[in-house]
C-alpha cells in the first residue's frame, strides 16, 4: 500500500456555509411553526441536525503533519498541506509526523567478531516518508523501528571486530564511517516496509564487557607498547645507518668490521633503551 496525497476544501468556506445554512433552516423553521406548514418542519427538523454534523469534518493539519483519511475502514488518502480543511465528517482521521526524530537504542551487550563481550548502542535519526505504509503495513511503526534498529545492532556488532588487528581491517572502535554507513543500510533494509526513511544511525556507546575490559585494556596497552618500540627501532636503525655513512663519507675515523658492531651496539643500546644512558669517557686508545 503506497500514500496517496488528497486535498481537502476550505475549512473557512466551510464554516461560512454551514453557519449560514443553520442560520437559514433556522429561520424557515421559526416560519414553518408560524405557519403551520408540517412538510417544512420536518424538512428544517431533518437538516438541521445534519448541517450541524457537518463542523465535525473540520480538521487542522500542522506544519510537518499529515492526516490520514479512512471512510469505512477504506484508505481514502494522506492531507500533507498544512492549513484548516474540511473532509468528509464520517471519516477517521489519524494525525501522523513527519518531522525528523532521533531514537537511542539501550545498551545491548553482545559478542563481535572475535567473540570478545561487548557493550554497544546506537542512535537512529529517521522520519516518515509514507504515512500509508507506516499506518497500515505495521502495527506500530515506532515499536517497529526500536526492535528493528536494536536487532540491526547485534548484526552489526558481530560483523565487525571491537579492534583492527590488521591494518586496514574495519572495526567498530576505529572506522566510524564506514560503521555508520553499514549501520545505516542494515537498519534502512529492514524499515523499507514501513515507510520510515533512516537518515543517520551512528554508535553512540561501545566498550569491552566489564568482566573483560581489565585484560583488554592490558592488551590493548601491550599493542601500544609493541607499536611504539617498533616505530623507536625503525628510527634508532636509520640514525646507525646515516652515522655509520656519514663517518665513512667524512673520513672521520676508520672503523673494522669488530668497531662498527660494537659502535652499532652501543647506539642501539643508547637509542632504544627506556632510560637515559650512564655516559663512559674512554681515556685509553681506540683498542683499550
């Protein structure tokens, strides 16, 4: 079932022609009693009534609102134009939103990739694009959107890893946007039907379970560790290498194959060491 826009007639025209058909029938009623014209009485008895029943079709539709309209249980269509109007008064109308609204899911707590416990939740920013499918295709739209989005979240945890361990690996802690974009896709599939257009999903909370996240945090610390001694041996290498060059390009001092490794030994140990150096003044010759 797909929406179909209708358009109402003027509530203040409306109002102006009822008002003045119960000011008339009232009137001629008056007359007819004076006159004692039963036919009249009972034509202005009859109409009356019904001219009055007619203000109950009169329906304001605010900005960003719908209403839609059922006659018998029959869709008869979607008033999106904001204004004062008038439908048919036996109708049912059912004011829908159609503004932007955000939802934030509850803490889930699943397994990702690597199986790891975890804590994750998600905001949803998202509105009605069809008032026929949200009204008529769920039973509640906005319950549906809450369970929908909260199981796109599990599948979403479990596709992806807490932690990249290789470069260029997607994971939830690291790669935002492209989590966000999948997260949006997954949740827009499954709201399809519904009418419902997802305009952002973004994790709003992720961490390690609590019986987990000491040992996670130590081994988390240990890649940062391994990381950073990496990056210093790559340097403290480059720095042995140029001075190595450098003395031999200057002719500085002439160094054996025993000198350089030692000479390579100490710098390392200089360089790469977690604490500052003792420095040793040699007062011998180069061999002592």
């Amino acid at each position: 079932m797909k929406e179909k826009e209708i358009q109402g007639v003027s509530g203040w025209l409306a109002v102006f022609l009822g008002i003045a058909m119960v000011v008339a029938l009232t009137l001629q009623l008056i007359r007819s009693i004076d006159v004692v014209d039963v036919a009249w009485i009972v034509a202005c008895s009859l109409a009356l009534p019904l001219c009055i029943f007619g203000f109950a079709g009169l329906t304001v539709v605010n900005p960003n609102e719908a209403k839609v309209i059922q006659l018998f249980g029959v869709y008869k269509g979607t008033i999106r134009r904001q204004g004062f109007w008038w439908v048919n008064p036996l109708t049912s109308r059912r004011r829908v939103t159609l503004r932007v609204r955000n939802f934030e899911s509850s803490k889930l707590k699943v397994n990702d990739h690597d199986g790891n416990p975890i804590e994750i939740a998600a905001v949803v920013v998202w509105r009605v694009v069809d008032t026929a499918e949200a009204i008529f295709q769920v039973n509640d739209y906005e319950n549906f959107l809450h369970v929908q989005s909260e199981s796109a979240v599990r599948v979403l945890a479990t596709t992806y890893p807490y932690d990249a361990h290789e470069e260029g690996q997607i994971a939830l802690r690291i790669s935002a946007a492209e989590v966000a974009h999948k997260l949006r896709e997954e949740i827009q599939e499954r709201l399809s039907q519904a009418g419902i257009e997802v305009i952002e999903a973004r994790i709003s909370h992720l961490a390690y379970a609590p019986e987990i996240a000491s040992a996670m945090l130590r081994r988390q610390q240990a890649n940062a560790i391994i990381a950073a001694r990496q990056r210093i041996v790559e340097g403290a290498v480059s720095m042995v290498e140029m001075a190595l060059e450098q003395l031999s390009a200057r002719h500085v001092v002439e160094l054996d194959e025993e000198r350089k490794a030692a000479m390579v030994s100490n710098l390392l140990v200089v360089l790469c060491g977690d604490r500052d150096p003792q420095p040793v003044v040699n007062a011998g010759t180069l061999y002592q």
